[in-house]
C-alpha cells in the first residue's frame, strides 16, 4: 500500500519536485495516523471512563506538531530561490529535522521524570481489556507508520527529516509496549515494574534522539560530500583530454539535489587560451546536467613542456612522498636562479596531522635543502573540504 501511495502522489522520479512530493506525503500520512488513533483513543476513553486512554490520545493528537513540521519543512524546501535566499531554501528540510528532534528529546526527558515518578511513588496498576485493546492497536499502528516512513526515506534516497519521524513513531512503540507489559504483569508483581521498563526505554529515546539531531545538523553545520560524487567529479573532469589535472575542490551543499560544486582544473599553459577557456565552459555544462549539480571551474594554466619545471616538480612530489604518502601538491610554479631557486606550491595536509601547518611548511623546506641548498620553497598548507 505504501509503495502505491509513492506511486500515485510522488509519481515519476525523474520529474522535478520528487523529493518535496514523497516528504509530504509522508507528513500528511504520519498527521492522517495520530488524528486517527486520537479519535479511536479518545472514544475508548470517553466510553470507558479511563484517564489514562484519554490522556494517550490527546499525546496523539500532540505528534501530529512534527508531522506538520515536516510538512512545513519540504515545502519550503522546494520554494525557488529568491533575491533574500539566493541558493534557495532546500536547509529547510534539515531544519524541519532539527525540530523533529527536539521533539523526541523532550518526550524522552518527560518519559524520564514520569518513569522515575513511578519508582519514587508506586500506584497500583488495575488490568483493563479496553485500555489494553487501544494500546496494542495503537502499537499496531505506530508500527506500520515506521515502516511507511521507511519506504518513504528509500523512496527519497535518503532523508535524516523522515528519518526522525520514523524514529519517534518507533520510540512511540517502545513507550507504550512498556505500558501494555506493566498493564499485564500488574496483576502477579508487586514493584513498580513500569517505572523500571520506563527509565529504560527513555534512555533508549533519548540516547535515539541524541543521535538523530546530530545527524540532522550535521549538514547544516557543513560536511563532507559524498565519495561517490568526488569521484565522479574527477573522472568526469579528466575525461576531458585538455584538462591535465584537478584541484581545490569544494563542494557546497544547499539541500538535497542543490549543490554546487567549485574546482581548479589544471591546463597545459601552451594552450590557446581561448580554447582552454571554452574547453572549461562546455566542462562546466555537460558535467552538471549529468550529475544534477551546479559546476564552477577556474582555469589553472600549469607548464608541462618545460623539462626544467618537471624536474623540479618531480623532486617535490618525491619528497612530498618520503615524509608523508598522503601529502598531495598542487599549482607548482618554479622562478630559477643561479643562486636561489624558488619553488612555489600548494600542499594538501591531512586533519587528523598532530604537527601545526607551520611545523609541516618547516619539515619539507628543511628536507627541500637537504637536498639542494639553493631551494627556496615558498608553501602553502591547505587542508581539503573534502573530509
């Protein structure tokens, strides 16, 4: 059934709009749900006379709030860009999961006081089948909406914002599966088992919940793309027999299917440059259209011919490699001199270096001269935006 609710309301996805289409079919479904346990809860509660039944239902009708959050957030999300936001507003989708977030962390700290109440001031707990009927439907319930929210996050490839709507439909589950346990077990124990089970089950939430807004704020805080399109970037870019080299990339992550993507690309500097220029123009274009990204080159002019140059770019890369394989060098530029010879370039360092950029600049140029005094390199240390 959920795939056919993909199918009808999400429909083609090649088409533009895919992503909000799914992400709001998913709110509406998790809204439709909590009304529809609210309703049936709060029959059986009036019926029955049971606070409790009551209680769980006006909670119900309390989640459809990130629900309509996430309704909110892809929206938004899909609005065009505008004079204010010029990248568009495609974050709004992680910020709806931020909010998501804080939701499940505060329904885990209220589980936490409630499930600590009970320990600290036991009440008797009275077996009743209607209670215990509405909360096995509602697990029921709770259930299916998880796994709809699932197939609704592959459908997407992927969203931490549905993500964090399935995990509050799942610790849901888990909150009233502790008072459908304590309910039948209320008739044989005599300790507040329910409290226990709670203290539990709310760290289970909380620790869930810690782990959800991370991973939602993580990419409006920035993080490294995906390997997978690096690589496809720097094939894609080589393909082109007039590029030599690539460089300085940054990927720049404005919400699901807006990214724009900046790199130097390296030309032999014989090059006509005109030519170079409208090789790097039609780079720019064809590799967009087909990755779905927006793609920005600098032209980088490098000389090759020069049996000189590559000699002395040779001896950097060698030397590169015997402190540390994973240095990496780029825009290499050579000034020669009878007695001073300047070797000007960029290194590549990784993060995880215990040594400062000062202290790296200080090694190479050090063994630089051990191996010809009359080396003068100029350095630059740069860390990648690649992770």
């Amino acid at each position: 059934m959920v795939r056919f609710f993909i199918r009808k309301f999400g429909g083609d996805p090649e088409r533009p709009g895919y992503r909000q289409r799914v992400g709001i079919l998913s709110g509406i479904v998790n809204v439709l749900c909590n009304i529809f346990l609210f309703i049936i809860k709060l029959i059986i509660g009036m019926v029955s006379g049971s606070v409790a039944v009551t209680a769980d239902a006006f909670n119900n009708l309390s989640d459809t709030g990130s629900a309509l959050v996430t309704i909110a957030g892809f929206q938004l999300s899909n609005k065009a860009p505008d004079q204010k936001h010029p990248f568009g507003y495609g974050r709004t989708e992680y910020v709806a999961g931020v909010v998501v977030s804080v939701l499940i962390l505060m329904v885990g700290f209220q589980f936490v006081q409630s499930s600590v109440d009970k320990i600290l001031h036991p009440a008797k707990v009275e077996f009743n089948l209607i209670m215990l009927i509405a909360l096995l439907a509602a697990v029921a319930v709770k259930l299916w909406m998880g796994y709809a929210n699932s197939a609704f996050g592959k459908a997407m490839g992927g969203s931490s914002t549905v993500k964090a709507v399935m995990f509050d439909s799942l610790s849901d589950v888990a909150t009233t599966t502790v008072a459908i346990i304590s309910l039948v077990l209320s008739r044989f124990v005599g300790f507040p088992i329910d409290g226990y089970l709670g203290v539990l089950i709310a760290l289970a939430v909380l620790i869930g919940g810690i782990k959800i807004l991370l991973d939602t704020i993580s990419p409006l805080l920035g993080q490294p793309p995906s390997p997978e399109l690096v690589t496809n970037i720097r094939e894609l870019v080589l393909g082109y027999e007039e590029i030599v080299g690539i460089h300085d990339i940054v990927i720049h992550n404005y919400g699901a299917n807006r990214v724009i993507a900046t790199l130097h690309a390296e030309v032999p500097a014989n090059n006509d440059i005109l030519f170079a220029h409208e090789i790097i123009d039609r780079a720019e274009r064809e590799i967009g259209a087909k990755l779905g990204i927006t793609v920005l080159m600098h032209l980088d002019p490098i000389v090759t011919d020069d049996q000189r140059v590559n000699e002395m770019r040779q001896i950097v890369v060698n030397t590169l490699a015997e402190i540390n394989p994973e240095y990496d060098m780029h825009d290499f530029r050579m000034l020669d001199g009878r007695q001073q010879i300047n070797l000007i370039f960029d290194v590549l360092v990784p993060y995880r270096m215990e040594m400062s950029d000062k202290q790296v600049e200080e090694e190479i140029i050090q063994r630089l001269k051990c191996k010809d005094s009359r080396f003068h390199p100029i350095i630059t240390v740069d860390k990648s935006f690649l992770g």
